[in-house]
C-alpha cells in the first residue's frame, strides 16, 4: 500500500498534451465529465464564512468569470433570480446543485443564508460550468455527451488555467500549499480535487462477483447516476477516479481513461460470451 507521507509533496500537473489516448467506446460510455473546488485564499470556507465572505467569493469569481472569451465566453446565472421550476430543470439536467439537505452539510453551515450569493455560471455550449458558492468556493466543471475524455480534459484544463490567470489578475489567488497541494472544503478533496467521471454502460461485467475489487485495483470507485448513495439503473454507472492526493490530475484522468477501456473490453468480451479472466487486474494501478 502507498502511503501520503508527512513530507511528501503534492503533484500537479494541468498540460492536457500529457494525455494517452482518452476516445472512449460511446457505444458503452454515454457521457463524460472532469470537475474540481478552488478555495479564494484569505476568505473563509462555506462552512465558516460570514454572509459578507460569501458574496465577495461571488464577486471575485464572477468578475473573473465574465472576462472569460471565445469558447469559454458565458454569462452567470443567480439562484435568487431564478424561478423554483428554472432550478429543477438544470438540477435534472446535472448542470446545477441542490439546496444542501444531508445533515452533514446542513449541521456543518452550509445552507445558511439560502441562495444567497450562490449561482451557476456556464458558456454558450454548456460544456464548461462554474458553481459559485455550493461545498466549495467555486466548483469547475467541463462536461459533454460521449466517451471523448481526452478533449472534456482539454477545456477542464484550459478554462481552469484562465479562470486562475485572471483571479491572480485581480490581485487574488487559489488556497494551495504544496504538501497537500488545493485546500478545498472536505478533507477528501485535498490534493487536486479532480473528479473524472464517465456514465458508463456495465451490464454484464457489473454482476461478475469481482467487480468490485477490480474497480479497486484500476484505482476506481462507482456510484449511481444520480450522485452518491444511489443505485445503477439499467446498468449503468458513474465511474469515476478514487484518489485525489498524491497523483497529478493527469494521472488521475489517465487512471479513468485506461480504467474505463479495460471495464469495456471486459463487457465486450462477455456479450460474446468469452471469458475475461486474463483482463483481471492483479495488482494496484500506480
């Protein structure tokens, strides 16, 4: 087992030209999706901060936000302007959050003052999001339908890199150290935050009674659909990378990537019927 020593240092690395391959079979993988947090150093995080805190985190990010051009041009959104059936709709599309309900984050403070200062900013394209506000300062996320993980990266790494160039711009900067590289709201996302995922299409190679511990040796973890705590419907999974310290981000979405092709060679090779015994992971990616 690898540990995250006391004196090790955090890797980072945001080149999407780092990248391994990354077209994803869109037969079997339906969508694909790469999101971080980032902390505004100086201000309080949403557990904690206070009322004023929270609407300079929005205005620091959405004065950012709106000198974004091109392909990442797009305008924000306040959950205060919207209607309740606005909210839903992009709820069910997965574009926005949900008003925190779990006790966990309820008892922790983070619903105080709701929606305050809280929004949605995306591009024209709705494949590059920005959530102001919600567990994190800012949550960025880069999203389409496919399997193409490789250029979902490219955006999440390229729109990422502007957003921090003009923070910095205007005399700000993102909460890092590095030993536990991004400092973000819950302890599990230190280090880059990253969350790669795909919805994937497992149907067969889900019911193998090993699943479980090769998603573990690929350095993957699953869940359902509809976020955490739920269940696959028709089969079909969220499958996503289980670390977040101690790798790069480029390792991480590396781990997705080859992860995700192996999990649908395995289904290939049981639709025809074929063993998949000689694709079971023997040891821990590292």
């Amino acid at each position: 087992m690898t540990y995250f020593t006391q004196d090790a240092k955090h890797k980072t690395d945001m080149n999407p030209d780092h990248i391994k391959g990354g077209d994803l079979d869109p037969k079997y993988v339906l969508s694909s999706r790469v999101r971080t947090g980032r902390s505004i150093r100086g201000l309080a995080l949403p557990p904690h901060c206070t009322r004023a805190e929270r609407r300079a985190v929005e205005k620091i990010s959405v004065d950012a936000l709106n000198c974004l051009k091109e392909e990442f041009a797009g305008k924000y959104y306040p959950l205060s302007n919207m209607t309740e059936a606005e909210q839903e709709k992009l709820i069910d599309d997965h574009f926005l959050f949900d008003k925190p309900v779990s006790p966990l984050l309820t008892c922790a403070g983070m619903a105080r003052d709701w929606p305050d200062a809280r929004g949605i900013w995306h591009n024209a394209d709705k494949n590059f999001l920005v959530w102001v506000n919600e567990e994190d300062h800012i949550r960025v996320i880069s999203m389409e339908k496919g399997g193409n993980m490789g250029r979902v990266f490219k955006r999440f790494c390229d729109g990422l890199n502007k957003v921090e160039e003009l923070i910095k711009g205007k005399g700000h900067d993102f909460m890092w150290n590095e030993h536990l590289g991004y400092v973000l709201t819950c302890p599990s996302n230190l280090g880059t935050g990253l969350r790669a995922g795909v919805h994937a299409k497992l149907t067969l190679v889900s019911q193998d009674k090993r699943f479980d511990d090769i998603l573990d040796k690929l350095r993957l973890q699953k869940r359902g659909t509809g976020g955490v705590d739920t269940a696959s419907v028709g089969g079909v999974f969220d499958i996503s990378n289980a670390d977040r310290l101690g790798f790069s981000e480029v390792k991480l979405c590396q781990f997705v990537i080859d992860g995700v092709n192996t999990l649908v060679d395995m289904e290939k090779r049981l639709e025809a019927k074929k063993s998949i015994d000689d694709l079971i992971p023997t040891e821990k990616k590292n």
